[in-house]
C-alpha cells in the first residue's frame, strides 16, 4: 500500500509540474522544449525516410510511436518515469531493506529536475529507466547484455562498461557474455548504417567528435555557452575546409583534433576536466535558477555521501555512476546528463539515515 501511495504520489506530482506549473510559467521563460528535433526525425521514420545517423533508434522510435505529440510524449516519460521510481525501490530493497527503499523511492519521486525533464523531448528519461531496469538485472549477464544494448541504441555512451563488471564480477566470462549480447543487440543496427553510409558506425554519431571538439577547446573553458559566437565561428571554419566529408567522417575529423587540443594543451585539458566535473552535478546549460539547481543537488549529493561513508555502495552502482560522470566530464557536462544516475545517489543517500531494526540499523 505504501509503495502504491509514493507511485501515485510520484505521478501526481509529475503530472501536475507538466499541466500546471510549466503553463504558468512558460510565458516568461522561453523554453526549447524539443532542441534536438527529434519529432522532425519521427516525421521521416513515417514517411519512411529515416536515413539519420546522428542519434540512435531507441529514442526517436518512441517519439514516433508517440505521433510526435508533445502530450503524448509527457504523458508517456511522466509513466516511464514513475516506473524508474518504482525500480529505485526495488534496487535499493535489494541491497539496504524495506524502509531504506522507500526513503530512495522517494528521494527520486519528488527530485524536481526529474518532473523538468519529463516536460521536454529529449533521451534522458528513457534512458534513466532503461539503465535501472539493466542495473536491477545486472547479475544476468544475458538479460543485462540485452538491457545495455538497449541502453546505448538509446545513448551509444555505455559501450564499455560490460569490461568494467569484470573488476567484481567473481567468474572470468560473465562481462564476456554481458558485452556479446550488446553487440548482438546492436549489430543490425550497425549493419543498418554500413548499409546507408559504407562506414562502420556501431550505433551513431550523437555528434560527439563536435561537443568534444568543443568542450575540449581552451577557449570555451569546456563550458558549450561560453564564446559561442567565436567556437561557432571556428567549427563552421573546420567545415568549408572538410566540405567533402560526410558527417561520419566529420565527426571523426572533431575527433582527431579535439585529440590534438588535449596533447597540445594538457594543464588547460585537465582545468577543464575538473570544471566540467562540477558543471556535471551542478549547472544547467540555461543559467536559470542556477542557484535553485545547485542547492537541490547539494541537499541530494550531500546525503549520497554520508550514506557511501556510512554504508559501502555495490560495486556495479558505484562504477556506473563514477563511469558516467567521468565520460561526461571529459566530453560535455551539463546538470541533464545527470539523470541517468540520479536514482542511485537516492539509493546511496537512501543510506544515510537510521532505520529500526533494520540493516542498517
């Protein structure tokens, strides 16, 4: 009964930020609620026109799935969403016990950026259930490979954390397993995009050879709103000099030089590793409400840390959330790109407190 009250709890609470708040709001704030365009990508998968190789399947499928409907969509990551609550209690019941489960069960189900990002078109909210549902499994190499096939058709950024299960895993062969099955669940889609292009793209280019560039170049201070004009100003520079190259190329080409930038500049690489590594948790692209942001993250950070120095966090919780904040700190960070591990700071925090005659009592 109670985890049915903190489910509707959750959805209430959703719902109500999505058909309420953000109306009221949204005049005053100019708001891209769909920046990545993923509902002109759905558009083409209908007319059968889906030639893209810029983002994975998974994601745009749903939008299109959805008829592209902006309510829909809410409507939809609103429920995905509570169902990533309910795999937060689950996850954490596994490990601390009933009372600490509904404390992380909580913790997700009223964070305010998670009702915020349920508002707008973009991945983060599939892919925060989906890589829950690949954690609750995760001592299944077969259906956890499935689920991290899921994940990176989602958001190709997960491809080599199967080789990282191998540190705790106890037999020799279950991250080989693990990473079999994720490169089976991906290979039509690579076969896809050999097919399309003639170039070996496992998943997509999610342009990442562009936000490395740019996020590893001095002059942004690895912030992507820093110096827009003058990075923008260079990249469009890069192209007209590379006009022959397709965008598999091109986002090779980013590669390669954001490699350079990195060899050539490592003191101000690794500045911007560590600012990017803060921006992580903390800043949101906008600016808005930064202080707002930071201090929710603060309050929630806070209590991950005293529940990991009070009770040590499982291994495969610990290393996706070091593995992700890690990848995002030398491409690109931004306080969004934390969703996908915001449930297991709840289940650290979770942690924190004293429950009777439980665990962790």
């Amino acid at each position: 009964m109670r985890l049915i009250a903190l489910l509707l709890t959750a959805l209430a609470l959703r719902l109500g930020f999505v058909f309420a708040v953000l109306p009221a709001i949204e005049p005053r704030v100019a708001l891209r609620f769909d920046a990545d365009n993923y509902t002109a990508i759905a558009q083409g998968i209908w007319r059968g026109e889906w030639r893209d190789v810029e983002r994975g399947p998974v994601y745009p499928l749903f939008v299109a799935a959805c008829g592209g409907s902006l309510t829909t969509v809410r409507v939809a990551q609103t429920l995905m969403d509570c169902g990533t609550v309910w795999l937060v209690f689950l996850l954490s019941r596994r490990w601390w016990g009933e009372k600490p489960a509904l404390a992380a069960a909580w913790l997700y189900a009223v964070y305010p950026l998670a009702w915020w990002r349920v508002a707008f078109v973009n991945k983060e909210i599939a892919l925060t259930l989906l890589l829950a549902a690949t954690l609750w499994c995760w001592q299944r190499p077969v259906i956890s490979g499935v689920g991290l096939g899921l994940v990176n058709l989602c958001k190709p950024s997960y491809l080599l954390l199967p080789l990282l299960r191998r540190w705790w895993s106890p037999q020799r062969g279950v991250y080989i397993v693990t990473l079999a099955v994720m490169l089976a669940v991906i290979a039509p889609w690579t076969v896809r995009n050999y097919a399309l292009t003639d170039e070996l793209l496992p998943v997509a280019t999610e342009r990442g050879g562009f936000t490395t560039y740019v996020n590893n170049w001095w002059p942004t201070r690895g912030d992507w709103e820093t110096n827009k004009p003058l990075w923008q100003a260079e990249l469009d520079r890069i192209r007209r000099e590379h006009a022959d190259l397709n965008p598999i190329q091109l986002d090779r080409l980013f590669y390669r030089l954001a490699l350079q930038n990195i060899l050539a500049e490592p003191g101000h690489t690794l500045l911007m590793a560590a600012r990017k590594a803060v921006m992580f948790w903390f800043v949101n692209a906008s600016g808005r409400l930064w202080w707002a942001v930071a201090l929710v993250q603060l309050v929630y950070l806070g209590l991950a840390v005293a529940g990991a120095v009070r009770r040590r966090p499982p291994p495969e919780l610990l290393t996706v959330v070091l593995y992700t904040w890690a990848l995002h700190a030398l491409v690109i960070a931004d306080v969004r790109f934390a969703l996908p591990v915001m449930p297991y700071v709840c289940v650290m925090a979770a942690a924190a407190f004293r429950y009777e005659n439980k665990r962790l009592a």
